[in-house]
C-alpha cells in the first residue's frame, strides 16, 4: 500500500513539474531579450503590468491551466499573479493583450522575468498617462493660429474649398480619449456623437449589445459609466473635464455666432472616451479599451492629446503597448511634439 501511495505521489509530482514548468526543455529563455529599466519618474498603477503574448509560443500544451497559475507557480519574485482583464485578442495571429495583478516587492524584477518567458512579445507596467497641457491661455477664443503669419494653419483656404465648395459632407466621427467632454455646452452640444442605436430613456439596458449600458453619447472608462461630463473638480481644484472639453472645441467648436470655432466645425462628429479626470491622470489599460470603443463605435480618427509622464520637463516616451495597438487598427499615426515637452498621439482606425 505504501508503494503504491508514493508511486502515486511520484506521478503528481512529475505531472506538475511536466504540467507548470514555464522554461522546460524546449523552451529557453531568451538570453537575447533587453533588460527593462523602471524610469525613475514614471507613475503607475501599483502591482500592475500588461502583457502581450502569443498563445502558440507560450504555454502551447498547457491549455487546462491558466497562464496567470503558471507564472505564481514559476516567477521567483512573486507570490501570486491574477488576471484583472482581458484587453484585447488579435483575431490574425491570436496575440493576447492582458491587465495583470503581480503581488510582487520588486516590480522591475517581475518584469524582466515575465519578458524571458518564451512567447512573450512584450511585458510593462500599467502606466499613468496624463493630460498634455492644462496651462492654455483662457482667452484661447482670439484663435491666434488661424491668422498667425508665423504659425497659420492655413484652415480658411480649407473651409473654403471643403465647406464651401461643397468638396465633402460625409460625417466623420473623432473621438476625445481624454478627460470628459461637456456635451452640453453651447459650442459643443450639435456636435457630439449620438449613438443611434442605443435607445434614450430605455435606461439599464445595452438596446445594441455593444457590452456598454446607455452608452448615448460615449463612456467613460474611468468611473465604468455613460456619464462622459461629471463638472466635478480635482485635488488641484481644476475642472476635471476641461481639457477634453478644451481638445473637443478645437477639434469641433460649432460655427454658431457665439465663442470660438474648431478647425473641422462641420460633419463632425465627436464620440467622448473618458479615463482621465483633470491632473490627476489614468491607466493605460484603460486608454487601450477605451481606444478598442472608438474603434467598435465607427470613430474614423481618435485623439490623445497625452503625455507619458506627469513631469513634462523631458521628452515623454510612448507606452509600448499603445504602440502594438497598431495591429489591432489599420493605421496608426503618432506625432510626438519637440523634445523636452510632451507626446502626442492622434490614431486614425480608418
């Protein structure tokens, strides 16, 4: 009888070892991979990365156990890892996008031995991502740029020849991923997104199965509602919609007679993605789902007008993984302003 319960125990044994095993025999760590160095002035969620992976290299025969159990099992720095959401699954080469809770003390070391796994494409820290520049002069209204002789961007030969020579009236819908929107202000309300497919009034009920609940005019994947404009102020005492609301006019500021005027005041449409409120900054993860709406909500364009880093006093970097979103969409456009400021990013899903 003992022989047989330690026979017993050997086989358990050998499963798990044959079963959990990430670097087992065949797959080598990458020797190759470069070392990731946590920037000393980046902020980020505590105990949290994302990680992108391709499901054929990585845990290929390991289909009955979670990848999240696999690396508790298997990563020395830390004691458990838990799946906080799946971001996104390539539907062309299977490469999965997920949030992670790491309970881990040494978050860079975490990092470093998830990138080794075999299959791993890439592994950061689930970053703040802040707003670009709150510090706009309030008499904005003047719209120096439009007849500034050094900086003119040329937007009145462009009404002209779109606008009034009636070159184009189909409607394009932008979305403002940034801070809320206020739909209702008087430049603004002609030109927000409806969603016509989801019924107003019918409310507690997602009338387009689009997995967001009344969604009428956007979401805001900060406070996981369809309240896209909550007038509300932060620690700072800012308004903590105003910076999409500033983006969005000029973007789509009605011509109406009254305040100012944005740049593509006709046949635009603006679909609110809120995940930032004021200073105080958002998460990455919530950025990329927020870009993945845009995307399911026809948005022909999606401007984040955002910076990597709370302190602009350096040239911010670019999360990878908003980078790899670029598979995801058909074409991706990045401008990052001049060194030492801020990044931009606009992506055109078109």
């Amino acid at each position: 009888m003992r022989k047989i319960i330690s026979l017993f125990i050997a086989i358990i044994i050998l499963l798990g070892i044959v079963h959990i095993n990430i670097f087992a025999e065949g797959n080598v760590q990458n020797e190759n991979i470069e070392m990731f160095s946590m920037p000393q002035d980046a902020k980020y969620a505590e105990n949290e990365v994302l990680i992108q992976y391709s499901p054929v290299g990585m845990f290929a025969d390991e289909s009955d156990v979670s990848p999240e159990l696999m690396m508790s099992e298997n990563l020395e720095s830390v004691s458990s890892v838990e799946l906080i959401d799946t971001l996104s699954v390539d539907k062309e080469d299977g490469s999965i996008l997920k949030q992670l809770h790491v309970e881990t003390e040494d978050l860079e070391k975490t990092i470093n031995e998830m990138r080794q796994i075999p299959g791993v494409e890439y592994v950061e820290p689930n970053y703040k991502l802040y707003v670009a520049n709150t510090d706009y002069d309030p008499n904005f209204t003047k719209q120096w740029a439009y007849n500034n002789p050094v900086y003119n961007i040329n937007v009145e030969n462009v009404w002209e020849k779109v606008y009034n020579d009636n070159i184009s009236k189909t409607e394009t819908i932008v979305a403002v991923l940034d801070t809320g929107v206020d739909i209702y202000h008087e430049d603004l309300k002609d030109n927000i997104f409806k969603n016509q497919e989801e019924i107003y009034g019918n409310t507690e009920k997602d009338d387009d199965n689009n997995g967001f609940v009344d969604d009428i005019a956007g979401w805001d994947f900060l406070n996981n509602d369809n309240t896209v404009y909550d007038n509300t102020t932060d620690s700072t005492g800012e308004k903590t919609d105003s910076h999409g609301t500033h983006v969005a006019g000029i973007i789509a500021a009605a011509k109406n007679g009254v305040g100012m005027q944005g740049v593509a005041y006709e046949n635009v449409k603006i679909l609110p993605v809120k995940f930032i409120a004021g200073k105080e900054g958002g998460d990455l993860s919530d950025a990329i789902k927020g870009i993945k709406y845009a995307e399911k909500m026809g948005a022909s364009i999606v401007n984040l007008s955002l910076i990597h880093i709370s302190e602009p006093t350096r040239q911010a970097e670019i999360s990878y993984a908003v980078f790899c979103l670029k598979k995801k969409i058909k074409q991706s456009i990045i401008h990052i302003s001049e060194p030492k400021r801020q990044a931009e990013m606009s992506y055109d899903v078109l």
